[in-house]
C-alpha cells in the first residue's frame, strides 16, 4: 500500500514485543547493504496501550531507536500484521490492464470481509490463471481506513512520512523467498502469538493465512508439561529445542501433539495450493521467526510433511559486516518483515 514515491526510507516492523528497524543502500538488481538498523524490546502494556499517553511512548521509542541507530530520513515503510489486514487471490476476466482496474475496483466489495467505504484496499496484477486463461490473477490486500489513519497519525506526529504500508506476510515473502527457484516454497515467520504462512511462486504470494499459536503457547506447554516456571520452559526450548536427548527428551514429548498438528496445517496448505496449480510442485518449507532458532524444528517439520525444510535467513540477499553481525547474532532470524519491507522498490 504504497501512498507516495521517495527516495530513501527506513523499515519499521512494530512487533508483539520489540520494535525493529532496517535501513538498506543498494537495490534488488546489484544486491543490498546494511546502512543501519535497530533493535528494542518493547513490553507489551507499551505497544497495546492505545490512550494518547501509550501512543506518546511508543513514538518516543521510535523517535529514540532511529536516532540512536543513525537512521536520518524520516521516511517511513510499516509492516501491518496479519490481524489487522485482510490478503487473498482472486481471480477476474482477462482484459487490458485499464479495463481491468475498473473491474477490480468495482467488485472490490465482494472480494473483502468490510464494508468498502471502511476499507483502504491495494492490489497487484499477478498473471495468468493457472486453470483458465480467460482469467487474470489478483492479489488484493485491505486494511481498515481507521487503522491505517490511527498509524499514520502516530508516526507523522514525530516527525516521519509514513510513505508505505504492506502486511506482514508479503513482506517476509519478499526476504525470505530463496533467489533463483522456478518451484513454490511455503515460507513460515513463526511469531510470538501467531504464525504467517505464504506459499510464493512467481516471485509472488499465491496463498496467504495466518495461523494461531507460536511461541507463547510452546512456552505455556511445556511449563504445564515440566512443572517450571515459564522463563525456564522458554530457555529449554529456545536452547535444546526437540532433541530427543536432552532433558530425556521432556520438551519433545511435550510439544509433539502441538507441533505436528501445526505440521498438518502446513500440509493442509500446500495440498490447497497443489490443486490450484497442479502443475507446480513446492519445493520446500523456508523457516524464520522462533521455527528458524528452534533447534530440530526443521527436521520434525520435515518429517512430519515430507517436504524438504530448512531455515530461513533473511538477510540472504544483505551484504552484513562482521561487527553487524556479531551485534545481531542474538535476533537476526526476527527481522524477516523489516528486511523485506526494505527491500521493496521505493516508488
């Protein structure tokens, strides 16, 4: 949801517990670099307050991590997470392209789950069907107006142009999507609360979901499971993950029910996409979030789908120094929104 063309601007994913921002130099085609970033936990009373003194920290956080990271534009492209933004393919009679913008702006209320003159809705014109040539593949995505308004109101109150907002997904998308792959991947930012879930082909998402449940109900699990605390459950998670040979394999035994019913919904996933495109075979599963940390998380999921899965890494397509490095080595697998927002071609 692009609202005006700049030139530089900064990356901003206000997450469920920390704020995290990305500058890049450079571009898609010759490769980018890490000009600045910055990375703040931010506790939860701070980020859900919605009075205009939670508003007030909250833009005093931004206002702070920019400066401190040395980010001097005040041009800003926000990552909306999934909660609040509604993604979906449609599929509409081909036609030339004007033609076919008045479609889609006409039938837009048939496509999105509020009413139209409540929602702020983009698209992008992805191609053919795969199953009818007649038709023409859309993504649309929407937002409500009052939630777009509310952040941008928040942001430019100190300071900033607000000059793009994408959902969640599409961005980690656009970051963790392996360059070069002809197949479909199902890539998966496991989160805190949530997980989003987009399977891309073409260089574009062609399924989008987000799935309840990420790390706070792990940690709540295996709390229950072991009898500790959960600061302790999310240390033994975060730390020995699902080897089978440590702990005598307690947090294995704890999370398996939950993590293969989650394997079935990846499953799920991609049989729904297979039957959209059955001449289109996906590859693999790319994991980022808490999944990309996790020790053994790519193996189990892998053997419970039967699908090649490996870790994702953001920062894939980032030329990184060795000191940026080493003062990200702790959260580098979080920052698959604010890469890929950063990522996006400014204009």
């Amino acid at each position: 949801m692009s609202l005006n063309g700049v030139g530089n601007f900064f990356a901003l994913d206000i997450g469920t517990d920390a704020l995290r921002m990305v500058e890049l130099s450079g571009n898609s085609t010759k490769g980018w670099s890490l000009t600045h970033f910055a990375y703040v936990p931010v506790s939860r009373s701070i980020l859900q307050d919605s009075s205009d003194a939670g508003r007030r920290r909250l833009g005093e956080t931004i206002v702070s991590a920019a400066e401190q990271a040395g980010i001097k534009t005040k041009n800003i492209a926000l990552g909306l997470p999934s909660n609040k933004t509604f993604t979906t393919i449609v599929e509409i009679p081909t036609d030339d392209k004007k033609s076919m913008e008045k479609v889609i702006r006409y039938h837009m209320d048939q496509y999105i789950p509020m009413p139209i003159d409540d929602a702020k809705v983009d698209h992008v014109i992805l191609g053919p069907s795969p199953n009818d040539p007649s038709l023409t593949e859309v993504l649309l995505s929407s937002t409500a107006i009052s939630y777009a308004e509310e952040r941008m109101e928040q942001v430019e109150a100190f300071g900033f142009n607000l000059i793009a907002m994408e959902p969640d997904p599409i961005a980690m998308s656009r970051a963790l999507t392996p360059p070069g792959v002809n197949d479909a991947r199902l890539i998966i930012d496991y989160g805190e609360d949530s997980t989003d879930l987009s399977i891309v082909y073409g260089g574009a998402p062609r399924l989008v979901r987000m799935l309840p449940g990420g790390l706070t109900s792990l940690v709540r699990t295996v709390a229950s499971s072991l009898n500790v605390k959960e600061s302790q459950a999310r240390q033994f998670i975060l730390k020995y993950g699902l080897a089978q040979d440590k702990l005598d394999g307690q947090v294995f035994k704890a999370l398996d029910l939950t993590l293969e019913t989650f394997a079935q919904e990846l499953s799920k996933s991609v049989n729904f996409f297979q039957t959209k495109y059955p001449n289109v075979t996906c590859g693999g599963i790319v994991l980022s979030g808490f999944a990309g940390i996790i020790p053994f998380m790519a193996e189990y999921i892998e053997a419970k789908t039967g699908t090649q899965t490996v870790q994702g890494n953001p920062w894939q397509m980032v030329v990184v120094t060795q000191q940026q490095q080493q003062a990200l080595s702790q959260v580098a697998a979080e920052f698959s929104v604010a890469i890929g927002l950063a990522e996006r071609a400014n204009k």
